[in-house]
C-alpha cells in the first residue's frame, strides 16, 4: 500500500464510529479531577449549544453568558515581592467572568459567590436564560451549568466549544477580567 492510501485509509476510519463526546457518560456528580479532559455530549437538563445555535440565542434572546476558565493562580516558585500577571483571558463578547466557579467541589466562600453571581446576573429570575462556557474540553463551564441547575436555575446552557472553538468559527474575542470575589 503506497503512503498516499494509506493517509486515506486511516482519515476514513477516523471518521466512523461515535465522537469522542458521545463516549463520555455523564457522571452523577460533579467532575472533581482531570479537568481538562474531553466532556459528554450532554448535560441533563441544560440545553448543550453549538456555535450556530449559541449565535442564534444571543442574537435574538436575553442571555447572561457566563466564561467559567479558572484564574490561574501566581506559580508557587515565583519568590515573594516578585511582579506576576496572570495570563491575559479573551472571552465571548458580553460575557461575565466567573473564575474558579467550576471546580467540583467548591470551598464555602467560593459556593456563596457562584450562587450570589448569578442571583445577581439573573435579576433574582430562576427562568432567565444562563449560558456557560469555557474552553473545549474542559469540565468548568459543565460542572458550573450543572451546578446553577441544582440551585434552580430553569433554563441553563451548556456551550462545549468554549472562547477557543467561538473564535474558530469566525466571531471575535474580547479581553476580560474575572469578577472579584467579594
């Protein structure tokens, strides 16, 4: 078999069978390690969004979207009185930064600023339409979607592509700052 067909054998078979997101089951709770890992396909009682649908609902309904990547934390080597800046963060436009609100398990303080955000964002409105995202393959924004469906929340999203899979297909990116913890 010349190298040429065998390219081609290979990229078909990559094409069959179920995508690696329709392999992943979802779990009974929360995701606590391995964050960065691929995700399911769905989330029970979210709707999980593609970029087109995501379009569609921002351009036409009232949505909170909400970026759940985690702020990464000064690096435990860097000497004290040492300047770091956290990597700068781009997300949807009009989006709210909840930084480290995706963990599977949250601290008390951590718990009580996610639920106080989005009684906030949602104008105290369980029915007002949240979406959340992160970065493709990652569990944040759907340990984030699941948890705001726990704590009532009747019309949650999920968007899996995440900043990173909305500025593939085209739509632009603004730079933001995590909203701070009070």
């Amino acid at each position: 078999m010349r190298p040429i067909q065998i390219c081609l054998v290979v990229l078909a078979l990559m094409g069959t069978g179920p995508s690696r997101a329709e392999t992943v089951p979802e779990p009974q709770g929360y995701r606590e390690d391995g964050y960065r890992a691929p995700t399911p396909a769905t989330l029970a009682g979210a709707t999980v969004l593609d970029g087109k649908a995501l379009l569609d609902l921002i351009t036409h309904e009232p949505v909170v979207l909400i970026d759940t990547m985690p702020e990464p934390p000064r690096p435990p080597d860097l000497k004290p009185g040492v300047y770091w800046q956290a990597p700068r963060r781009s997300n949807i436009p009009g989006s709210v930064w909840l930084a480290n609100t995706g963990y599977g398990v949250l601290s008390e303080e951590m718990a009580a600023y996610f639920d106080a955000s989005l009684e906030r964002l949602s104008l105290g409105d369980p029915g007002r339409k949240l979406v959340f995202y992160c970065e493709p393959n990652c569990w944040m924004s759907w340990n984030a979607a699941k948890r705001a469906i726990t704590l009532g929340y009747e019309q949650v999203y999920w968007y899996p592509g995440g900043a990173e899979g909305w500025r593939a297909e085209g739509h632009a990116l603004m730079p933001t700052a995590p909203i701070p913890v009070d």
